[in-house]
C-alpha cells in the first residue's frame, strides 16, 4: 500500500450535484442503483477520464443519459471504476449488487442482530456503490429503500420521508429525501425490525423537530436518557454557538455491532447501543455521562462537521477537534466542570501523550497517510480539541464566538480545511495566528521546563520558561510554539493568590502568559512575599511542565491554590513523587517506606468535609498505573504496580476510620438519578471503598458484599463486584460473579462488564481466564464491544499481566490481531496499539513484543495492520 499526501490534493476532476439511490435489500445480493447528475469542476481541465471509488461492488449495469457503456468504454479495477470519455455534464446510471452479510469489516452496508445498517466515513460508501468517495464532493440524496416487510418494518435512510408503498412479493419501500448536500461519508441506511421511541423539540426559530430514537424492543426502557440529552444538546448548541437544527425530524438507530461510539449522518445518527442505551441496573454513572456526551457530539457534528465539512480527510480534526471541544463544554456545563476537566486531562495525559511519544505519533493535521481509518486516535479528536480550546483562551469568549459565526457563515454548504477555520478566528480577533498554526503540523508533546526564583530585597519573582518538542517520526527538528500559560503565584504566608505585575501591567490574580521562544523570561513585580507558582492552570495547553516543586510545595498548592484543577495536580505530583521513590525502593529490593506527606495531605482531605464532593473524589484517587507509568523513562510494569498496590495500602491502613466515615456518610437510599450530586456522593463513596478494600477490612468486605446485593444500580453493583473479584477473596467473588453472568446472560451491554471485571483481576491466572472467557458463548471476535472489553481491556487495563515476562500475554493479543485482520481491519489495527509501545520496556520484554509484531508483519495484512506495524517495526 502507498502513502496519499496532503500536498497532491486537487479538487475532484467531476462533482456529483444530485445522487439518486435505489436499495433492493437482501442479505446476500443486495442491488444498489445509483443515479448521479455529474458535471465537470470548474476548476479542472475538460477531458479528464471519470474516476469513480468501489470496493467488493459487482457491476452489473452501467449507462451514460441513458446509453449503456460498451465493454471498452469503461474498466473497473480492484479499487473502482474508470469511464474512458465522458461529456461535460452527464447522468451516470449504475447497478451494482453487494453482499451486506459477508461484510464482517463493518464498514458500508451490512448486517448487525438481523438488521441492515451502514457505517460510511470515512470510505465506506465505495462499498455501497461507485462513487467519488471523498467529502469534498456534495451531492442531494434522494434514498429509495426496498426490504421485506415482515423482517424490515422500518426503512430508514438521511432526510425526511417522502413516500412510501407496498410491492408485490411482501415487500414494501420508502424514499427518503435530504435536501442538503453531504458527501457521501454522511450517507446512511437502516432497515429492520425496530421500535421507537418519540419525543418533540421547537428550535428557537420555531421548527417543530421530531426526535426518534429507534432500538430493538427490549431495549425501549433504555433510551430516557439519551432523548433527554439529546433535548439538553440541541437546546445548548443554539444557547452557545447560536446552531439551529435544519430538518423536521432528527433519528438516532442504535446498533450492537459498531466499531466506533457512534456516527453524525445526516439526519440519522447511528450509534453503538453502548453509547446510547442506558438504565439504572444496566449503565454506570460514567455510562450514562458518556451517553449524554456522544449524543450531544454527534449533533453538534450537524453544523460542524455536516453543514460545513471537511475538505478532505487530513483535515479531520477540523471536525473532530472542535466538535470534541464543544461536548467537552456542553458535559461541562451540565456536569462538574472541574471533575470533567479532571477526566478529560488525565485520560489525555495517559493515552494521547503515549501515542504523541510512539511509533505512531502524527500532528493533528497529519500530511500523508496509507489508511484513514487509523487516524481516529486521540490526536486527532483530543489534541484537536485542545488547539480549540488553546484558541478559545488565546481570542477570549466573545472573539471566539464571532469567529465561530463567521465560520459557520462563510463556509455553510463547502468542505474546507483548518485554515479557514483559524483564519476566521484570526480574523475575529484582530490576532496573528501564525505561529500557532504549528500546533496544526508539529507532532509530539512539547515539554515546558519551568524554573523561578523569588528576590525578596526587590520583591520579585523571575519565572523562566524553556520549552522543546522532542523529535517524532519523520520530524526530527520542531520549531517552537505559541504556548499559553495560565499562571498564578500563590502566597505562602497568606496561601491567596497575589496581584501579578508583568512589564508595569498589572494582570490581576490569574493570568495568561504567553510562551512563544524556545527560552523566556518572565519578571513579576511588586510581589509581597514568597510565592510558590501554579503553573499551567486548567491545563492551559496540551504540553508536559515540570517545575522543581518540593513536596512541601504541592501539599501547599493541593491545600490552597485557588484553580481546583491545579489543586488536584498538585497531589497527584505529589503522590507521583511518593511513587517514584518506592519505584525505586521495588527494584533495587529495599523496603518501601511510605511518605507521610501523602499520608497527611490524604488526612486533610479527608477531614475537610466541606470540598466540592466530586472534586474530593477525584483528589483521593492515585494516579493510575498507565500514567504513572508514562512518567517513567523505562516502564517497569510490576515495581509500578507494587508501589501503587503499597501507597493505597499505607493510605487504607492509616486512615481507616477516615474512610469508613466516608463511606457511610455517602451511602445513598433515593432512587437512581444521573445527576452531579449523587455521582458525586456514589463517587466518594466508592473511592473510599476501594481503599477499605486495598487492605481486605472486614468492614469494607460486609460493605462490598451488601452493595453488590442490595443492587441498587450499575454503578455501585459493578464496583463492589470489581473490588471482589480483584481481591483473595474468592469464595465470596466467585458466587457473585457467577450470579451476575446468569442474571445478565440475555443483556450483552451488561456482559462487557461482566467480561471487563474479570479480565482486569491483578492476579496471576488472569491470562488462563482471558483464554476461557474467548470461547464463551457471550464473546465473538465479530463484535467489537466484546473484542474491546475482553482483549481490548485486558491489554490496556491489566498491565503486569499483559506484559507477563514469559511473552504469553503479547502472543494472546498477536494471535487475536491476525484473526481480525481478516475480520475487521480497522478494530485490528486499534488493537494492535500496546504491542507498537515496545521501546518503553526492558530488553526482554522489547525482543517479545517486537517478535509478536514481526509474526503478524510475516500475515497478508489489511492497509490498516500493515500501516501501523510498519511503523512499529521502522
Ligand atoms: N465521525 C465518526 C467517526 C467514524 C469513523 C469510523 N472510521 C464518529 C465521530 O467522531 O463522531
Ligand atoms: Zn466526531
């Protein structure tokens, strides 16, 4: 396979104005008709040869105005279809059939639990017909669909349904009609037996839209939540970017087999059921947070991203960063903002800051690639979104959202690229943008090395900040950024944030500064006493800072710095600190000692009943293996698991009473609710919980065994249940486990729980139970919720057992990556990731990894696989 590069792009030789479709559905021999109103692009030459994607089409009739094609007026090749000579304006008929249940890739037309669905961006639709399969080519839709009117009731495809019929032989159709022009990755189509559930939303404007989320019946119970967000969403989206909704009826379908959460096509928005199906006994509170948060990105995607879209896929994140940014505001908003700031950064600290630093590391707005389909990753969407948010800062509210009017304004209707984006925030604010754009094309993660110095004689403190981007792959030399800073310099006798003075200008409290050398220097003034700094608040921007705090310092900061964010940084600094040195202590065999400071700071917490609840949660959970160990130059999985397992046991033992407390004070009678408070009180609860737990307590023992069976909700089932089956405890896990997998055999949402818990279990026989868990009745390879939370959870999620010394966890994962190579490249090669992480370990361990992904490299590889082991082996 062969790289495509960002600079070859031109605008397509012919676009596509109207595209008339006919579906005559079965299982097997599905017959696409496709009518296309084509016509040159103003912009090219006369006499280019029509070139048309599809992939796995037969070809079964093809005309130009009506006259069928000669055999050598034409040629379709493995990758789609040449027309020799075409006039300048011209309608393309064609009929091809596909086989949607021999379609185990999931991506075009195929078949999930009996009914029919697609899955188009970013390249599917050559899957479904020929076509010029790329976004910057808008065409109107009109969808006929034909199916059998016992098996596929309900026929559905973008738009609004303008007329339907029976047909002879039991069959039945509906056409469906979308007026505004999409690309083809915003095509979709279901067919099924499905039921509904309806709600209503008048727009500002006064459109009356009907929302419709269909789902399989048993699963009518389960969408309360998602049409409530999904109200909460469209309200906001017109609160906060002034986007109405511009059609009169909006449909969300959920689907059990879906390699992403879900997918913005017009009008119809398709969605993994994990990420819209919830209820109490069913879903978690992060379940039911996650739902409101997919659901509200996906419509958000109908202004950016449908109304006005990308110009071609190296511009993705031009969608998916903002997009991103705006349900991280709209989650925000309805939830705790600091707790979901909390969320959002140390999930990106673990997981894109890995990625940023490997093998795959790519800018946010890549400049080649040889499949798409890889480049969903969290650089794209997470990084994206904090350029976004970088950019929000940077212009301020109001600029931003006249920037973001004048982007919508200008370029509704057109697929574009990230410049026009930046270039109306430029525009908006009067700011030069230029030097940000590098944000946009330098990979990795710039680091900040961060050094002060307090004079008191002048009452000054010289803040000096260094910033590098180490090299990534194919971009040895980085330039340096525009890098904003929120600062504030706490006070050490009065613990208040003080006035800030930079260059005679006084800035308040909190301020922004701004990083754009390699090397600056910044003088505050007239600071009246020593300060400790509290850099990077909020995480101002998406970079590593290091700073030489003393501990003294952070449990300074984690006790009295005004930004909650920061507050909750410093302690995990300072617990990474603790950690670090038992890291140490593990593996040259001394005996560990805890930090008292920990201990105290802990203590505090603990005993400062008043903080936000939620925000106490969070402060009392260490940070997670996975991030600690990115903070480490050589990961050594099971000295970090020791240290982690040692400081929640010291913690436990000390504050054991401390916990109980919390625990029993937290304890919740009223029914479920998916609201801030009780997540908060569930939240701290538990945490407590998981501490009683870490050392086995008998009371924390009763207290997991009755909230497992008071089965109040998901939440609290699930993580008494985790913690039991993570313990010694077998006798009492076992029983519990094995009742929750027979209450729960029918409900496969609640079996990827089922499978998760297990497979995450720190003891040594997990592998041995990964094995047997495969050949499950309720596991399948061609289900990726089940790949993810059996494999996927297990290699990412349970790392001293994944990276087991004798090599057995990587050939488990090496052997599942080349069935679904077949399967399903595209789940593959998302798999495959831990495997690409080799550099970070021991030689050992580095020589098996690398043996397993050349034994999958030795496979006749799908693009996907084959793009990212080759980099992994480069
Ligand atoms: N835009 C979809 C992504 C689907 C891509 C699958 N290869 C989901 C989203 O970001 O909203
Ligand atoms: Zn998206």
């Amino acid at each position: 396979p062969q790289p495509i590069y960002l600079s070859d792009y031109r605008p397509p030789a012919y676009r596509v104005t109207r595209t008339e479709l006919t579906f005559d559905l079965d299982p097997n021999a599905t017959r696409v008709k496709a009518r296309l109103h084509v016509e040159r692009h103003p912009e090219r030459e006369a006499g280019v040869p029509l070139e048309l994607d599809g992939e796995q089409l037969a070809l079964k009739a093809i005309a130009i105005d009506g006259q069928p094609l000669a055999p050598d007026e034409y040629q379709v090749g493995e990758a789609g279809l040449v027309v020799h000579r075409v006039p300048e304006a011209f309608l393309l008929d064609t009929e091809v059939e596909i086989a949607p249940d021999g379609n185990t890739a999931l991506s075009g037309l195929y078949r999930s639990s009996g009914m029919f669905c697609t899955q188009c961006e970013a390249e599917g639709f050559r899957r479904i017909t020929f076509y010029p399969d790329r976004p910057d080519v808008m065409a109107t839709f009109s969808t006929t669909v034909i199916g059998r009117t016992a098996q596929e009731p309900v026929l559905l495809s973008n738009g609004n349904p303008v007329e339907r019929g029976e047909l002879p032989g039991g069959r039945h159709f509906v056409t469906w009609e979308d007026p505004h022009p999409k690309p083809s990755y915003l095509f979709a189509l279901v067919a099924g037996d499905l039921r509904k559930v309806e709600d209503t939303f008048t727009t500002v404007g006064g459109r009356d839209v009907t929302l419709q989320i269909w789902v399989e019946e048993e699963n009518l119970d389960k969408t309360n939540h998602a049409m409530a967000s999904l109200k909460r969403a469209m309200r906001w989206d017109e609160e906060a970017y002034g986007r109405e909704y511009d059609l009169d009826l909006f449909m969300i379908v959920a689907v059990n087999d879906f390699n992403m959460g879900a997918m913005e096509n017009k009008g119809l928005n398709i969605f993994n059921s994990a990420a819209v199906l919830t209820h109490p006994h069913t879903a978690t509170d992060a379940a039911f947070q996650r739902v409101e948060g997919i659901v509200a990105h996906e419509y958000f995607h109908n202004w950016s991203g449908n109304r006005v879209t990308c110009r071609d896929w190296f511009q993705l994140s031009l969608k998916e960063g903002f997009t991103v940014f705006r349900d991280q505001c709209f989650s925000a908003e309805t939830n705790s903002a600091p707790v979901k700031r909390i969320e959002d950064v140390s999930f990106f600290r673990t997981a894109q800051f890995a990625e940023d630093a490997g093998p795959t590391a790519h800018p946010v707005r890549p400049d080649h690639y040889i499949e798409i389909g890889n480049f969903y990753t969290l650089t794209i969407y997470e990084k994206g979104a904090e350029i976004v948010r970088m950019l929000s800062n940077l212009v301020g509210k109001e600029a931003f959202r006249r920037g973001s009017d004048l982007y919508f304004a200008r370029f509704d209707g057109q697929a574009v690229t990230i410049e026009d984006f930046v270039g109306c925030m430029a525009e908006a604010s009067g700011q030069d943008l230029t030097q940000f754009m590098l944000w946009y094309s330098q990979a990795g993660t710039p680091e900040i090395d961060a050094h002060g110095e307090y004079d008191y004689a002048n009452a000054e403190y010289r803040l000096i900040l260094r910033q590098r981007t180490p090299a990534t792959p194919g971009q040895p030399d980085k330039q340096a950024l525009h890098i904003p800073v929120r600062l504030g310099l706490v006070g050490t006798k009065s613990g208040r944030d003080l006035p800030l003075t930079l260059d005679g200008e006084t800035l308040g409290t909190d301020a922004v500064i701004h990083l754009r050398e390699e090397e600056q220097e910044f003088l505050f003034t007239d600071v009246s006493e020593a300060p400790v700094p509290s850099l990077l608040r909020g995480f101002s921007a998406p970079v590593k800072l290091h700073f030489p705090y003393a501990r003294e310092d952070l449990a300074f900061l984690q006790a009295n710095d005004s930004d909650g964010f920061n507050r909750w940084d410093a302690g995990q600094r300072l617990a990474l600190l603790a950690l670090d040195d038992l890291i140490a202590a593990h593996r040259n065999g001394v005996e560990k000692v805890m930090d008292q400071r920990v201990v105290e700071a802990f203590r505090a917490l603990l005993a400062a009943e008043t903080d936000d609840k939620a925000v106490l949660a969070q402060m009392l959970t260490l940070p997670s293996e996975a991030y600690i160990a990115e903070q480490q130059p050589l990961v050594d999985v099971d000295a970090i698991h020791a240290a982690r397992t040692f400081v929640k046991q010291s913690l436990a033992l000390a504050l054991r009473d401390d916990f109980l407390r919390v625990y029993e004070a937290h304890r919740i009678d009223a029914p479920y609710a998916p609201e801030p408070e009780q997540i908060a009180a569930r939240s701290l609860k538990n945490v407590a919980l998981s501490y009683l737990m870490a050392i086995e307590d008998e009371a924390g023992l009763e207290f997991a065994r009755e909230q497992f069976e008071a089965d109040h909700n998901m939440t609290d089932v699930r993580h008494a249940l985790t913690l039991l089956v993570h313990s010694s405890r077998g006798d009492i896990a076992a029983p519990a486990l094995k009742a929750f997998g027979e209450t729960w055999a029918h409900d496969p949402l609640v079996m990827d729980q089922w499978f998760a818990i297990q497979v995450t279990r720190p003891q040594s026989d997990v592998l041995d139970r990964v094995t047997f868990l495969m050949e499950h009745p309720a596991f399948s390879l061609k289900n990726p919720n089940k790949v993810r939370a059996l494999i996927g959870t297990f290699a990412n999620q349970n790392p001293v057992n994944f990276h087991r010394a004798d090599g057995a966890g990587y050939r488990l994962l090496a052997d599942t990556v080349i069935e679904l190579n077949r399967l399903n490249p595209e789940i593959a090669a998302r798999l495959v990731t831990p495997l690409t992480r080799w550099a970070r370990f021991d030689e050992t361990r580095q020589a098996l990894m690398k043996g397993e992904l050349e034994r999958i490299r030795a496979e006749e590889l799908s693009p996907n696989v084959y793009e990212v082991v080759e980099k992994a082996l480069a």
